[in-house]
C-alpha cells in the first residue's frame, strides 16, 4: 500500500475477525445445521424440543427435563466447537457421522477455521435486523392477534380485541400522511398489506408508532409493559453511544424479558 504523507509503501496485513449475514448464512459458513436443529445456537448448548407430531424444534428456558437460567446457559467456546466438529469428520459411518451432527448441529469444518484471527463463536455474531426486526417483532405482533402457529392464543390475557387491532392498523398506515418521507418508510396496513411489512418498517412501527398505538389495548397492561421493555432495549442496542455500564443494562435486561415472556 502506498502511504501518501511519507511517500512511501508498505505492506498491509489484513485480518478477518467478524463475518456477518442472516442466520442461515452464517450457519453455511459455520458448517452448523441450521436454526431449525436440535442445537442451533452457536454460542450455548441449549436442545430444543418438539410438541408431538410436530418436526420443528422450539428453544424454551423452561424444559422436560429441568429449566435453565438465561444468565448461567451451557456455553459454547471457540476450542469445543472446533473438537466437536473434528468428531464429526473423524467417524468412519455415513450414520454415526449424522448421529454426531445432529447432536451438535455441526456437519464439520470450514475452510476458515485455519485463520487464526477467527474465533469461531465471536467471530459470527447474530445480525440485530434479522433477529429484532424481522423475527422478534412480527412474531409478537403474530402473538398478540392470535395468528402464531395456534400457540396458547390469548390464554393469559395478551390478545388483542380484533376491533382494536382494526384501528391500530389503520392508525399505522394514516401515521404516513404527518410523518415527512426522510424519515421513514411508509407504514402499510397491518392487516391488509402485511407481506409489505420490511426490516426498517417493522423498526419504525416497533420503536415509533406501537408504544402509542398499543397503550389500553391489552385486557391486562402487564403485556404492554413487557412489550415497552423490550422498546426500550431495543432503543438502548441502536442508539449512537453506550456505556459500559449500559451494556450490562441491556444484557441483565433481555435476561430478565425472555424469563417473563415465558412466564
């Protein structure tokens, strides 16, 4: 490289240390069997579990076989994911190979492991838009109107009347006649346009427009609570500065938020 203020070159070592992408592209890149696995988390070793008849797993604190505290998981570090994927490739069946996999949820060794400046668990870190604004956030709203997968729908009082969610929708949408263009994308109708729903809509509407719009509409205001401190997490991990005290703040809260959501 040429290094114009001393007129001179020299050599630049480059480093990868971070890979990013959705979870599927980070699993291809991790040799991982995917977010529907038996143990799809890269950075712990919590096992999912199925309902009966039922292929997908689901990843519950609370387990047949005892429950688990989000702040004490089994984790994983950078030298047993590599010793695990190693067993994999080191048996002589096609089935115990399978066997192994499915157990770890590692089908082996990528090419990239032989860089040292990769760790392989901090090295590829969840993609925040992925995992807030396109999953987190439309899977609550799916929650709170009775249409996720048919799970204990409005059982403990967070179902929204479906008269009220009629006016939040329309709420939403009528909310882009006062909001200028620069600052965001326009909001469809939640009920009638929701495959429009984007990353960035779904930000707008979750940090924005449902703090006001979802006020009263809870036959319980405890669900209204739960979802403003999931906002204001959310507010605190985009913001521009953190302190260091702040980032244990949002790591004790998200602990703190999934045990109540799975009250």
């Amino acid at each position: 490289m040429l290094d114009l203020w001393a007129e001179e070159f020299f050599w630049l070592h480059v480093y990868l240390i971070l890979a990013f992408g959705d979870y599927p592209a980070l699993a291809k890149l991790m040799h991982m069997k995917g977010h529907n696995d038996l143990c799809p988390c890269q950075f712990c070793e919590i096992h999912g579990v199925c309902a009966p008849g039922v292929k997908v797993y689901y990843i519950p604190l609370f387990q047949p076989n005892g429950s688990m505290s989000p702040a004490d998981l089994p984790m994983h570090n950078h030298t047993t994911f590599i010793k695990q994927a190693n067993q994999v490739l080191a048996v002589t069946t096609i089935n115990k190979a399978n066997e192994l996999a499915k157990e770890h949820s590692i089908k082996g060794i990528w090419v990239l492991s032989s860089l040292s400046s990769l760790n392989f668990l901090l090295s590829f870190p969840f993609n925040f838009m992925h995992l807030i604004f396109e999953n987190l956030i439309p899977n609550l709203v799916q929650h709170y109107t009775g249409t996720f997968k048919d799970l204990d729908c409005g059982a403990k009082e967070y179902l929204i009347p479906q008269e009220e969610w009629l006016e939040i929708c329309a709420a939403g949408e009528s909310s882009g006649n006062t909001i200028p263009t620069a600052f965001r994308a326009w909001i469809p109708n939640l009920k009638t346009d929701y495959s429009s729903m984007t990353a960035e809509k779904w930000a707008l509407w979750a940090m924005w427009l449902a703090p006001i719009l979802l006020q009263d509409c809870f036959p319980n205001w405890k669900y209204y609570d739960h979802f403003m401190k999931l906002i204001h997490l959310i507010n605190k991990c985009v913001s521009w500065v953190l302190k260091q005290s702040e980032l244990e703040e949002i790591r004790v809260g998200f602990q703190e938020w999934v045990e109540e959501y799975e009250e």
